[in-house]
C-alpha cells in the first residue's frame, strides 16, 4: 500500500515539476530539457514528500 502512495506522489511531483521546467524555461528549445529535469526532480521530491506523509500518518 506505501509503494502505491509513494508512486502517486511521484507522479504528481513529477507532473508540477515538468510544468514548472516548462513554465520556467525561456524558449521552446528549453523547455524539453527543463521540463525533463523538473519532472525528474519533481517526480523524487514527490516521493519522498510521500513516503514521509505516510510514515506520519501509519
């Protein structure tokens, strides 16, 4: 049940964080690398903002 929890908010913080790569980046040759490194970013963050949610919670 926690992997499912984590990887939900993986995907979520993967999901802002490429939104945010995009957003932040300044042209459209940026934003494939930006919002690759923001979801990725995003995407770890998430799961680990997560696991520690669950750990307070269980």
């Amino acid at each position: 049940m926690k992997e499912l929890w984590v990887g939900g908010g993986s995907t979520v913080g993967g999901l802002i964080g490429g939104a945010i790569g995009v957003g932040s980046s300044g042209s459209i040759k940026d934003a494939p690398i930006k919002g690759t490194a923001g979801g990725v970013a995003g995407a770890v963050a998430g799961g680990i903002i997560a696991g520690k949610i669950w750990d307070a919670l269980h």
